[in-house]
C-alpha cells in the first residue's frame, strides 16, 4: 500500500468514477484503475463497485476512505511543517466566524495576514456558532471565532473577551430608562434568532433560571435583518451594542445595557484537540486574537 494508490482511490470515490479522476489528477484512466486494482488484491477485498455511471465504494471502501483521508492529510501537514524550518509558515488556514464578526472583522484579519504570511493561504467561513463548533471538531475549520461554545473535549477553547449583551430597540422621543433589569425582559417582544442559535440559547437559560421566559415576536437568524427589523419597530433585538453600531441602521437604533445581573456573551477562539497544530495554525491564533482585542478594545 502506497500513497499514490491512496490519492488516486479517494479521488475516484470522491470524483463517482475512474474518468473524473483521471481528468482531475491529469494521470491515464489505465494508470489509476491498476493502482486502484493493486490496492484491492493487496487487501483481498472489492473497494469500489464499478458500473457504466462510475465508481462507488463498498462497505470496505467506506472503511479505508476513513483512513486514506487522515493518512493524505497526516502526509501533506508533515511536510508543510517541513517546508516551514526554510521561513515563514507555509500552507493553508481556514477560519469560521459567528456573522457579527465576520462582517467587522474578515477584511482586516485576511489583510494582515497575507501581509504577514505570503507563503500561505487563508479562507474565511460564516456560520452560526454552533455550526462553526462542529466544523472545529470535523475539521472543515482551523480556527474558530464563536460566542458561548458548550465545552467539549474535542475542543480547546480560549477565553478573549465578555460582552455586555443590550436590549436593541427604535430610537424614541419618549424618555426611556438608561438599562433594562433581566426579570424586565419578557415584557418585550422580540425578534430573536431560533434554537440553536447561541444568543437564543443564552437568553432562555438566563431567563428560566428566574422563572421566566422570553416573548418571541419574530424569529430571524440574521443579524442584519434583525436589526433592520427593530428599527421598523417590529420589536426589540438581545445583541451586543458593537453588534448594533455596526449596521447601516445604527442611528434608528438605541441599546441599554441588561443588568441586575448583566446579560453576558462570551467570545471565544477554538481549535481542535484532537489534531496537532501546525505552526501555520498557532500563527493564525495568534494574529486573530491579536486584532480582535485590539477591534474591541
């Protein structure tokens, strides 16, 4: 069993059929069904089903791709952390944020880290927090930017900061107070992203630990949409106040602070702990964490 054989099997089941491989890995189609057929009698079992549409893998096809993934990719992060001892870190990084800070933070992170680290590559994935937690654990995302992650021991999770979490509402003439008391709460209606968002989630923890519930008006994953909607004066959003001045409607829009006790959201980096780190990684942790504080601060 050699990589090569590996590569070209996992690219036929990948790809459906030996002639899309072939046209991917610009090797002969003979050249990768022998390679393919050698792994199968050095194995003594049928990996792939072949039919006039192509290639799908057996039971003991299913079972090898699991392994042929993590040695190919075991392979190619030895030898990025091979190629880093000639310089900067080489290789590719992917990162996920939570949309709030996607939008104020994706510009300035890719920037700065091209400039640092031009040997490399970077790719920015949005998603819910939730999501990007299970991408962390699959290994689709490095590096993720989330709020609120549920521990895991899949996950090493590094605190950055605490955010006061305010009631968004329409700007008013009428005077209103300058906070609003978290048994107050339900007297609101709100638009709220629905489970399992992490806001949603810690908003009804916090609630029912009083006894209490929130008054869902609307539910909009969005954060931009929501806060869109609490300036028609559809109802009231739960969002930090950098949340709410970063839209285009921030002027319609008045945030007071949640107290007694306040209502906090907590950012935080994650990042496999099942997986080694590659310099390039601990890179990107380093340089994301850097300009996060300083964006928030």
């Amino acid at each position: 069993m050699d990589l090569k054989q590996l590569e070209y099997f996992v690219a036929v089941v990948d790809l459906g059929g030996f002639t899309r491989a072939s046209r991917l890995l610009r090797v002969a189609q003979p050249a990768i069904s022998r390679q393919v057929r050698a792994l199968e009698v050095e194995l003594r079992q049928n990996l792939l089903l072949r039919n006039g549409r192509g290639a799908t893998p057996t039971e003991a096809g299913k079972r090898l791709l699991v392994h042929a993934r993590s040695i190919l990719q075991q392979v190619e992060r030895a030898r990025r952390e091979v190629d880093e001892i000639k310089g900067s870190p080489v290789g590719a990084i992917v990162i996920g944020l939570a949309p709030t800070l996607a939008r104020a933070h994706t510009a300035p992170i890719v920037r700065e880290f091209r400039r640092r680290y031009p040997k490399a590559s970077i790719s920015i994935v949005e998603g819910l927090s939730v999501h990007i937690l299970e991408w962390v654990i699959v290994g689709r995302v490095d590096v993720g930017l989330l709020y609120n992650p549920a521990p895991s021991p899949a996950i090493t999770l590094t605190p950055l900061i605490d955010e006061p979490l305010c009631l968004i509402s329409r700007r008013s003439t009428r005077r209103s107070a300058a906070s609003v008391r978290l048994h107050d709460l339900p007297d609101y209606p709100l638009v709220i992203p629905s489970r399992p968002h992490t806001i949603r989630t810690l908003v009804e923890a916090r609630l029912a630990m009083i006894g209490a519930r929130p008054q869902v008006a609307l539910e909009v994953d969005a954060v931009g949409a929501i806060l869109e909607l609490v300036a028609e004066g559809q109802g009231h959003a739960i969002l930090s106040r950098r949340a709410a001045s970063a839209t285009d409607v921030a002027r319609k829009l008045v945030a007071r602070p949640i107290v007694q006790p306040a209502l906090l959201s907590s950012l935080a980096l994650a990042v496999s702990a099942q997986r080694p780190a590659t310099p390039v990684q601990d890179a990107a942790v380093a340089l994301v964490t850097e300009i996060v504080s300083a964006i928030v601060a």
